[in-house]
C-alpha cells in the first residue's frame, strides 16, 4: 500500500491542489478507474 500511495504522489506532481493528490491516491489504492467518454 505504501509504494502505491509513493507512485500517486509521483504522478500526481504538478497537480494544482492537494485534493486532485488525494483523490489520485484514492483512485490507485482502490483499484479504481476513471470513467471514459465514448
């Protein structure tokens, strides 16, 4: 869990607020996907 949590934080550098972090963490710890348009 904690290099998942390490990674987001790496991603998500250079996001405007820490909420888009938060929310970046929350997205890859559970597994969880973006919903896409088609």
């Amino acid at each position: 869990l904690n290099n998942k949590i390490k990674t987001a934080f790496k991603r998500s550098y250079g996001l405007k607020t820490e909420m888009y972090r938060d929310t970046m963490i929350f997205l890859m710890a559970g597994k969880l996907s973006l919903p896409t348009r088609c």
